[in-house]
C-alpha cells in the first residue's frame, strides 16, 4: 500500500492540507472544512492508502507556487495533478482548471461547457467534492446574479481569493 505524504500550509485565507501520491498533488484542500472527514475517506479508499505527515518535494513545489499566487508573482499552477474522484468530477474540475486566472463562471455556464445543462446541481456537487482548492480553481465560481456561493474554505476566503485576483470587482464572466 502506498502513501499519501502530507503537509500543511498556512496560507493568507486559511490553512490548507496538500497531499501527494506518486509524485502527483492529490490533496490541496481547507484543513478545517466542513467536509474534511468525507473527502479523506474518498481520496484514501480510492487510492487504497493512507496519509503520512512526511515532507516530498511536490508538496514542497505546491506550496512555492501557492505563495508564488498569493504574492501576485504568478497566476497559473503548473504542479502534476491526481484527480480523485468519478469521471463526472474530474469532467468538472477539468473544467474549473480552463477558468483563467481574474475572471469567474457560474454553474450554470459550466454545465453548458460540459454540454449537460441540465447538470446544474451535479456540477455544484462535483464542485463542492474538490479536494484541490485554489489549485483547481472553485473559488472562481459565482452565482449567475453574480452573488457569491458556497466555498469550501468559507466565503470569506472566496472573496480574499477573488479580490486578489481582482474579478470580483469586474465579474467578469469567462
């Protein structure tokens, strides 16, 4: 059984959890969100192995490009990934990963983009179900009024990320 190397960061908005697993980024997610226990299970059973608190060098480049982000130096994150979940969710964070840097989408707009308008809640759900937060972007998800909706990491730090990348302010919608 392999292992799942974590580490911990606190960033500006809030202190995450990042995980890697043959030298991908599996887990970048809020430390203490609310669905934590529920995405740990996911990603732990999916890839039959465990979290070890243990320093490697991919956690060690997210957490350079995550500071990197938060420093304005760079607006794109270009650490290997593992998605884990179903093909619908990973169709949907795929996705997320399109939405450039300063602009915003909704969910709606995401489901025409998967061609399944009627998708709408499944995609809220996939969205919700990220564990690669910031990283896969989510927080650049808004209401179609272009109201702030739910975020994992809380809608205080949803709107700290959307400031600092400024497409609150214009909501600009990709």
């Amino acid at each position: 059984m392999g292992v799942i190397k974590t580490a911990y960061y606190k960033s500006p908005v809030g202190e995450l959890i990042l995980g890697s697993y043959n030298e991908k980024l599996c887990l970048c997610d809020w430390r203490y969100r609310r669905m934590r226990t529920t995405i740990d299970n996911r990603i732990q059973k999916s890839l039959n192995t465990t979290y070890e608190l243990a320093s490697c060098p991919i956690n060690e480049e997210a957490i350079r490009q995550l500071e990197a982000y938060f420093n304005q130096s760079e607006t794109t994150f270009d650490v290997p990934l593992k998605l884990v979940g179903t093909e619908f969710q990973q169709s949907v964070w795929e996705e997320l990963i399109n939405i450039p840097y300063g602009k915003t989408s909704s969910y709606l707009d995401l489901s025409k983009k998967l061609n399944n308008e009627k998708a709408l809640r499944a995609v809220a759900s996939a969205n919700g179900a990220n564990a690669i937060s910031i990283i896969v972007p989510c927080h650049r998800i808004i209401g179609s009024d272009g109201s702030l909706v739910g975020y994992a990491g809380g809608l205080p730090a949803k709107k700290r990320l959307l400031a600092l990348e400024s497409s609150y302010q214009q909501l600009e919608l990709f």
